[in-house]
C-alpha cells in the first residue's frame, strides 16, 4: 500500500476514534469516497493497536488505578477506588462484546455496512448527544459511578456496534443523561475503549488468515494513529473546558444529510 494511503488510515481512525463522529464509519466510507482499495482487517487491528495505546498513556493515573483495583480484587478487597473501577469497565464491556459476537455470528455486520444506514445514524445519533449536552444535568464526578450506571453505558456502547453511531458519541451521551459532567463523561468512555478495543480486536483476528504479515506497513499505521489519537484526545479535552459538543454534532449533521442525499439517489454505494 502507498505512504499516503496508511498515513490516511491512521489519521482518520486517529482523530476520529475518541471524538464522537465514528472512527467505524469514516473508515467504511473511506474506499468509496476516495476510490482507494478496502486496507483490509489486518491493517485496521494495527490503526485500533495504535489508538488503544493512545488512551492508555493519556489516561495512565486511571489506568494505573484500575491495574491497583485488580490486585485488590485478588486480596478479597472491592470497595476501593480502583476495584470499583475495574469492575465498571467489565460491566460495561460485556454487552458489546456479547452483541458482536451476536451480530458476527448471524452475518448481519456486512448487512450494516451501508451508505444509508450510517447517515441516519449519523445524524439521529448526532442531535441525540446535542439533545444530552443541552438538557441533562451535568454535576455527577466520575467517582459516582455505580454498577447499574456502567451497565446502562455498556448497552449504550453496543449501539455503537452499527456504523456510524460512534461509541464515544453514544457513551458520552449516556454518560451525560446519567448526569455526569461533559470531562467525566468523556473520561469514563475514553476508559471503556480500552476493553472494548481490546475485545474487538481479538474478534477480528479469530478468522483472519495471513499468508505473509505487513509488518512495515501495520508499524506505520500503528505510530501516526497513536499520534493522531494523542493529539485529538489532548485537544478536545482542552475544548470542553471551554465549549460544548455542538461543533460535532453539526458536523454529524451535515455528513449524514449529505451521505442520506447520495445515498438515496444511487450517487454512492458500499
């Protein structure tokens, strides 16, 4: 594949996997829009690899208190911080996973995979985070997080499974209804990718045969989607400092009403 093609991959799955545009659906509409050819699975495992390391380092003090909330599960202890954070996360990451498998097994993830499809849920998805940012009460700190609360953002999350909704725009919208703030929010989703990505990527290998490995180009797509990915977390967390959501979701707005035109009319097709 050219340069240009696997930095194009990274910078797109980069920026779009933790803002709440959808990294899934840019990457489908990628080939069709630009006449280049499908990367294929191997290549979107690395573009996911590098973005997975992204949060991990952004995030690290979480990270490294969810790795402290394990050890005190092993030791009988789960009212800590950290245990009480591991065990949201699995919560939470168990309806996508079981959903994937569910949608995976019966054939109806290609059926997804359309033009029409993700430009409804662009848009729909899109006002839905807009109606959340303006209407719900945003006072809730991540550390009131409760069980019940992770098991209503896990099955927001596995809406996210049809392209187009974007995970983090879903679970930031759910996290916002639950009355979370707008930082906290986006915290705890940024924190439930890290599973999730992990999940799926094991799913997507389970049937991923590879007679010889590109291991140049999967390393290159890997560092600038990791870059791209640093970079957009770093600067979206500094604008909810000091805007809302609303410059995504007319974005999304926009998109789906354009990809819903050319779909209708036969102009564009997956």
């Amino acid at each position: 594949m050219p340069l240009y093609h696997l930095i194009l991959i990274a910078l797109i799955q980069g920026v779009t996997e933790f803002i709440p545009v959808s990294s899934s659906g840019h990457l489908i509409l990628l080939p069709a829009l630009s006449g280049l050819k499908d990367q294929g699975a191997f290549i979107d495992i690395a573009a996911h690899v590098g973005t997975l390391f992204a949060v991990i380092i952004f995030f690290r003090s979480d990270v490294q208190l969810v790795f402290k909330g394990i050890a005190q599960l092993a030791q009988g202890e789960t009212q800590t911080a950290g245990a009480r954070l591991f065990l949201c996360l699995v919560v939470a990451t168990i309806p996508v996973v079981v959903l994937g498998l569910v949608l995976k097994i019966s054939g109806l993830t290609d059926a997804l995979r359309s033009v029409i499809v993700i430009g409804w849920t662009m848009l729909l998805f899109g006002l839905v985070l807009y109606w959340a940012d303006q209407r719900a009460f945003k006072s809730r700190a991540a550390e009131t997080l409760t069980w019940a609360d992770a098991a209503k953002l896990g099955l927001w999350q596995a809406i996210a499974l049809i392209p187009g909704t974007s995970r983090s725009g879903i679970t930031i919208t759910g996290a916002l209804w639950a009355g979370f703030t707008r930082k906290d929010a986006t915290r705890f989703s940024m924190l439930m990718s890290i599973p999730t990505i992990l999940a799926s990527g094991i799913l997507s290998s389970l049937d991923l045969i590879i007679d010889e490995i590109p291991v140049k180009e999967a390393a290159i797509v890997a560092g600038f989607s990791f870059l791209a990915a640093l970079a957009a977390m770093s600067l979206m967390w500094r604008l909810l400092n000091s805007i809302s959501f609303t410059p995504y979701v007319i974005y999304r707005v926009l998109l789906g009403l354009t990809l819903l035109g050319l779909g209708y009319t036969g102009t564009l097709s997956l």
